[in-house]
C-alpha cells in the first residue's frame, strides 16, 4: 500500500456475486478518498478477512452463504466493533433495515441507489455518521401511531429537546442525520397529540423522564 493510499477510507466488499463486486469496486475507482483493499464470497469468509485486512468499513449484502450479512455484522460489531458496516441490499423492508440496526450496522442502503449515494454514505460512516437511504427516513416518518407510546430513541430525543437543543444539535451529538430527527420529532408530536414544548414538558412530568 501507498503512502497516498494510507489516508484513504479504506473497504472490504462482502458479496456473493462477482458482477457486483466489480461494479463497486468501478463506482470507487475515480474516488481519491476511498480505497478497496478486499473482497469476501461470503459471511464466514467475510470475518476473516475483516481480521486480516482490518478495513475502516466493510460495505455487504444481507444474503450470503454460510452466515448472512446481518449475523456476521452482529459478530463483528463485539469482535471488533471499530470496524464500522454499510449494508448494501435489495431488501426494501423496514423490517430488514431494523434488524441491520439492532446488529451493530451505521448504515443501510439499497443497491438500486446512485452510486453518489454509497460515497456519501462511506464518508459520513467514517466520520462517525449513521447513513440510511431516503425509504428508511421514509419509513421513520410513516410509523405507526400508538399515543403515549414513544420508542427508546424517541425518548431520547424527546429529553434532548427538553434540554432545548434544535435538530442540528440533536443530529450531531446523537450522530444521527437531521431528516431522522426531524422524522422523530414528528413522530414524537403526533403520538403525544401536541404541538407544544409545554405538552412535552408534562408528558416528560408525567413519565417521570421529567423531576
């Protein structure tokens, strides 16, 4: 490796079809920042080569022989949970994006994206971001209304708004993006039924989130 290779974002590929993998390895080959250093057919061999290569990100798909992508993020979000991952699938399901969270991966999105996309999503990663394809957000913003029912994350957010923090500051120390927080927000609002700070604040009281 090159002393200008050094500073780049480095990438270890996980994808069983090699029509892929070439086709992200072209989407960085014009990118001066990010660096391929590997490629894994599968989950199992995937770990290990994360334990040799020791990529900055690894970018895989869900559907793999022998350990799937989301199992092999999960086992490499407690073996080394400094190496960060971006799921890269065809499976639009909130349900799928939800379980690639609850496994440890910064980010999820959909291989139909433009390849300006996954850029963006590997730089925000490496800058300690969590990047989800615009159908998450989607889906954030389109939860279901349960009144009085806020998720942990919710809950957050609901405490750092108390504290009197804007979206941007929320987003940033919560290193999330701002449209999550906004979808939250929302989210937040509307299963509270108000559209006030003080309707919050005596939520918050009633809860016992607020002394």
């Amino acid at each position: 490796m090159t002393d200008h290779e050094i500073s780049k974002i480095t990438i270890l590929l996980a994808d069983d079809h090699p029509l892929v993998q070439d086709g992200i390895r072209t989407r960085f080959e014009e990118v001066d920042d990010i660096a391929v250093i590997g490629v894994a057919n599968d989950g199992k061999e995937l770990l290990k080569r994360a334990e040799e290569l020791q990529p900055d990100i690894i970018i895989a798909d869900i559907s793999m022989p022998h350990i799937n992508g989301l199992e092999a993020t999960r086992l490499l979000s407690e073996s080394h949970p400094h190496i960060k991952v971006l799921i890269l699938t065809m499976h639009d399901n909130r349900e799928y994006m939800q379980n690639a969270l609850d496994s440890g991966a910064q980010g999820y999105i959909l291989k139909d994206q433009p390849a300006h996309e996954m850029i963006e999503a590997v730089r925000e990663i490496y800058g300690g971001k969590q990047h989800f394809c615009s159908h998450f957000t989607d889906k954030l913003c389109m939860a279901e209304k349960s009144p009085n029912t806020l998720t942990k994350r919710e809950k957050v957010i609901l405490i750092e708004l108390l504290d009197g923090l804007n979206n941007k500051k929320i987003a940033d120390k919560l290193s999330i993006s701002v449209r999550t927080v906004e979808c939250h927000r929302g989210n937040i609002y509307r299963k509270l039924d108000t559209h006030s700070i003080s309707g919050l604040i005596r939520y918050a009281k009633k809860q016992g989130i607020l002394l």
